[in-house]
C-alpha cells in the first residue's frame, strides 16, 4: 500500500530539496528527458531554478505531447448526482454543516440532465461526481447511475468517495471506465486540518484507495492535489512518487493527473494558504509532461477561458466544457448550490472552436465499451 | 511492382496508415489520400459504428480505402474477440488488426493473448492482422493459428525511433509464409524504405505522418518512400562489398 511508501519519504526534506535545485539540475533532467526521467528530475523542473527555462520545457512538453496524443483534445463532462456529504471538508460549498438545500438526483432526474447533455454536445466520456454520502448515494445508487447513461455514453468515469475493492469491481463490471480522487494534500500531519471529521477524515484509506482501484482492474485512475492547501510543489511532488508506485504496481491501468486550484468556496471562510500564479500552474503543467509523457493532463472549468485557450499546446490533454458543478444543473435544479463556480462559462461548442483554432481536435469518443 | 496480396485482396499500394493524431479529420483524409494508402487502420475507441454520422467514418468514405478496425483499448483475447465480432455486425468488415496491449504506456502486445484471439478469430472467418513484438518465432505459430499477415513491431508504437528490431524482422521476413508488415516506431521516410528494401510487405505509418508539421507532404515522402524501398528490393539490391578481390590467397592453390 501506498501508505508504507510515503512513511519513507520526507516533507520537509522534500521541501528543502526542491528549493535547493539548481540551473545544472534543470538541464539535465530536460537532456535526458526523452526516456523517464525520476523524481529527483521532476523536481528540478518544477523548482524555482527551472522559470528561466519555461520556453524550453514548453517546447519539449508539446512535441512529447504531439508524439503520443497527437493534436487532440479529448473532451469531457461532468454530472453531478448530490451535494449530499457527511464531511467536512473545510474547503467545500458541499461541506456537512453548510445548511443547503441537499439534492440526490433521482432516476428520472438523471436520464434528465443526460438527454439535455447529449443535446449540448456529443459528449461521450461523462464525469459522474457525488458528495460522501454511502447510505443514500453509494455504490448500489451509482450502479444505477451507470446503467441508466450506458446507452448514451462510451466512457463513464465516477469522482466519489473511496470505496472497497469489491465495490470498484462490481462497477467496473456494470460498465465503469475511470475512478477519479483526488488525495487533496499528501501532508499527512496537516490533513486534517482540512477534514476534520467524517470517513475523509481518515488520510491512509484516502491514499490507499488507489491501490485498491488498482487491485480491482479500474482501466483509468485520475490523480490530483487540490492548489491552495500546502505547499504546492512538496505536494506534486509526493503525488509524482504516488503515480510512479502506481505505474510499477497497476501496469494495465492508465493514469490521469487534474491540478484543481483552489478558488473561494461557497461559504466564504475558507480562503487559499497558497497561491499559484499562471505561470507556476504552467511550469508544473509542462513538468508533468515532460516527468511522464503518457499521463492524461486534465484541466476542468475552474479555470477562465483565456487561460485555457493559451494552454492548448501546453500539454493538456483534456478538458471539460458546459460544465455545471451542481447536482441537477442541466435540466432539473439549475439554481441549486454549485460546488465551485465555474470560470469558463462557454458553450462546448465555442470552447471546441477554440480548440479547432489552435490546430487540433475535439476528440469526443476515445473509448468504446464494446472493449471492455 | 508486384502488387501486394493479402487474404485474396490486391493492394497497388504497399503504404498502410493510421487516422489517430491528426489535428483535425479533414486533415487526416488529405494525408491518407496524398499517401495512396488503400488500408487505413481505424480504433473501435475512437469511431462509432453504430452511428451513420461519425466524423471519422465519413471522412474516410473513399472507394480507394478499405477499413482495418483495430482493437486498441482490449486487455485480453476474450475482449479483443468480443469487440471484432461487434465491429463485423456494425461495418460489415471481416478485418481486424488484433491489437492487444494491456500496457497502456509502451502498447507493447500481449503474444499470448493474441496468439489464442487470433486462433479464436481466424477459426471465425475473420482476416486477422496481429500486431505484435518482432517475435520470429511467435510470427510462425500466428502463421500456424490462422493470421492473415503478420505485423511486427520496428519500436514501440509512437516512438519515431525506427527499425530498433532490425535483425528479428530480417529473420520474420526471411521465414514467413504470410506477408509481413512492419508496424509501429517507424519515424521517417527513410525508415520505411529500409523496411521494404528489407523484403517487407507493407509498412503501416501513423504518428510519422500526423504529428508532423505538415502531414500532407509527409504522407507523400512516405509514399515515394515506400515505393523507393520496394523497388529496390524487387532490383535486388547490389551486395555490400567486404574489401578488396585483389588475391585469393585461400584459394590460389586452385588455379
């Protein structure tokens, strides 16, 4: 389990290291970064050393980009089926005790929002995301959920609540493609200043999820850390070791990394520790690309629309568009309360053109589930 | 030239390409019509077979052009079988390019399974193209179960770094009964002319095309190439010479 792993490396040594890297450091991760480069490379290049060298990287990032993706851009929505959730994440409109109205999508309600998402664009990859809420929107409802949008989409992929081996395996039975969780901050000392309470709470089961998807064959693992808790580039860094643990241990699995920052929440308390500037998002953006070219970058639409038409050719593989962050949002409860609020606000078709003017394709279908 | 057989099917041209990558389908549908290609590989992934209107399908609607569906995304032989079948129903295609990679970061093939998958396949009426390591020894028991052709790989797929496996190809080609297609890494034109200089069949290109600047015109370097290689071959390329003929001194006794 990953947990074993990361009792043997350290934070602040971490930390220290990655301040201590230099031009030298730089240079020869990026020289030799045509096979896979370590930890140790990856760190030069999202340390302070390697700004003066974003041009490069950036060139670097594209052509690895080029070399296994091609000039496409897959494409992406998400369906929120409840802000229900027994934590309290200290960070989240959807926290425990916020006293919002809590919606649970009922099935009606669901083959809702999927029609009128199919009339906004021909989505085929769809994101379902819930609150921590087992007894009333766990696995058996989520089953459901899959059944019902299996017709109608190729690619489904859940961003939930950790769940059991068994429970990852029945799902991918029905008809799951991709688990996405992020571990928020691998700080462990630090975690629950931000999850105080309820199953979130409990950092090993949170980080060892992922190896149970593993172990349960999910085809597709989403990775991140949410920007604006710890110290950003100690925390790519552990999600870097966590993901090559991954690669050694769960080879049949593909791996996808998301670096959601921070934006203020809903409730208006919580305000970021740390903030990262475009610039940092994209050195670390272009580091990952370089750290590993097969990794699946994902950017949703947290971030504004100028942003993300200037990162198309950055390495980003993925993106999300029409998005609504709220449970009910397509057709059934677009008022309700939104986890986060969207930056990019654009129709899928104008961020498709966007796309287009860039010299690339909106990939709408990369996945079949005849192949599964 | 020779036109090329494979499973009772004439090909003039000996050029196979991909439609992944490109930045955009019309571009793909130049490239693959300045390359000639009359076999285009296309991923159950990416298209949709039940759906008249897919983008990619449409864009390939040329009488020139046959489909080879390819199983990319399976992890096994009962998957890849499974997902062959479904593409038969909705295209109308016997063909299939086994492609069974569990591997999602090198693709690198699964002999085992594709050996069973294509036993399974070819006992089921299908043509079957395997996509494999350059495995002389595998390409025979393929040739055994049923394979159509042969299609070992010269690198790792997308990686542009050319016949890496020179001397395993040199002896598939040598020993195989089936046509042999190199597939996969092949990253410039001139990798493709040493291909068919070799004596391989066909050559698939994908990445080498679309990801280049300008895909059209590297389609058509491929094509020359791909020509150049073949021709060359069917000349019979003069032999290397190994030094100097002066004298004879293990034989002189002779005269």
């Amino acid at each position: 389990m990953f947990s074993d792993e990361l009792q043997n490396i350290s934070w602040e040594h971490t930390s220290q290291a990655i301040a201590a890297k230099t031009a030298a450091d730089v240079e020869q991760a990026l020289q030799k970064s045509k096979d896979l480069l370590s930890v140790d490379d990856f760190m030069a290049l999202i340390s302070p050393a390697a700004t003066p060298y974003l041009e490069e990287m950036a060139q670097l990032a594209r052509h690895y980009t080029h070399m296994r993706f091609g000039k496409t851009i897959s494409m992406y929505v998400p369906l929120y089926l409840t802000n229900s959730c027994m934590n309290s994440c200290v960070y989240c409109g959807f926290q425990r005790s916020n006293h919002i109205e809590r919606i649970i999508l009922t099935e009606q309600e669901i083959e809702n929002e999927l029609k009128v998402i199919k009339e906004l664009a021909p989505f085929q990859n769809l994101l379902f995301v819930t609150g921590e809420n087992p007894r009333d929107a766990g696995v058996d409802y989520l089953e459901k959920a899959i059944q019902l949008a299996k017709p109608m989409f190729n690619n489904l992929s859940i961003e939930v609540m950790p769940l059991d081996v068994d429970e990852y395996a029945r799902l991918t039975a029905a008809g799951l493609y991709g688990v996405v969780c992020f571990q928020e901050t691998y700080h462990k000392a630090r975690y629950n200043v931000y999850h105080p309470r309820g199953m979130k709470s409990k950092f090993d089961w949170r980080v060892n999820g992922f190896d149970r998807m593993g172990q349960a064959g999910v085809h597709k693992i989403g990775m991140g850390v949410l920007i604006g808790l710890e110290d950003w580039r100690t925390d790519v860094t552990m999600l870097a070791h966590h993901i090559r643990y991954m690669q050694r241990n769960y080879w049949k699995t593909k791996y996808s990394v998301n670096f959601p920052r921070m934006r203020p929440s809903e409730n208006g308390h919580f305000q970021p520790n740390v903030i990262m500037t475009d610039k940092e998002y994209v050195q670390l953006m272009l580091a990952f690309r370089i750290f590993d070219h097969d990794v699946d970058i994902s950017v949703s639409t947290r971030e504004n629309k100028e942003f993300r038409a200037n990162i198309i050719q950055l390495g980003v593989t993925s993106m999300s568009a029409g998005s609504k962050t709220e449970p009910g949002g397509y057709a059934t409860y677009p008022q309700a309360l939104k986890q986060f609020s969207v930056s990019d606000d654009r129709t899928p078709q104008a961020v498709v053109d966007d796309i287009r003017n860039n010299g690339y394709e909106a990939v709408w279908k990369d996945w079949d589930l005849c192949l599964q | 030239m020779e036109d090329l057989i494979i499973a009772g099917k004439r090909f003039e041209s000996r050029l196979f390409t991909g439609t992944g990558k490109f930045g955009s389908n019309s571009l793909m549908e130049q490239a693959i019509i300045a390359s000639g290609s009359e076999l285009v590989t296309v991923a159950l992934k990416r298209v949709d077979v039940n759906s008249d209107s897919d983008d990619i399908l449409a864009h390939l609607r040329h009488s020139r052009i046959n489909l080879l569906p390819n199983t990319s995304g399976v992890r096994n032989a009962k998957e890849a079988v499974f997902a062959a079948q479904l593409a038969r129903e909705a295209l109308g295609i016997n063909w299939v390019k086994l492609e069974i990679h569990p591997d999602p970061k090198y693709l690198l093939a699964d002999g085992e399974e594709t050996l069973a998958a294509t036993r399974m396949l070819a006992k089921d009426g299908f043509v079957v193209l395997p996509y494999i390591q350059a495995d002389p020894v595998l390409c025979k028991k393929l040739e055994d179960a049923g394979a159509a052709a042969v299609m070992p790989l010269g690198a790792p797929i997308g990686s542009n770094q050319g016949l890496q496996t020179r001397e395993f190809l040199r002896i598939i080609i040598e020993q195989s009964k089936v046509p042999v297609v190199v597939d996969a890494g092949l990253g410039a034109p001139s990798h493709a002319s040493e291909a068919m200089e070799m004596g391989a069949d066909a050559v698939l290109i994908n990445t080498a095309i679309a990801a280049a600047n300008d895909p059209v015109r590297m389609a058509i370097a491929f094509k020359m190439a791909v020509e150049a290689g073949r021709m060359a071959f069917e000349a019979k390329l003069a032999q290397k010479s190994y030094g100097a003929h002066a004298s004879s001194p293990l034989t002189s006794f002779l005269s």
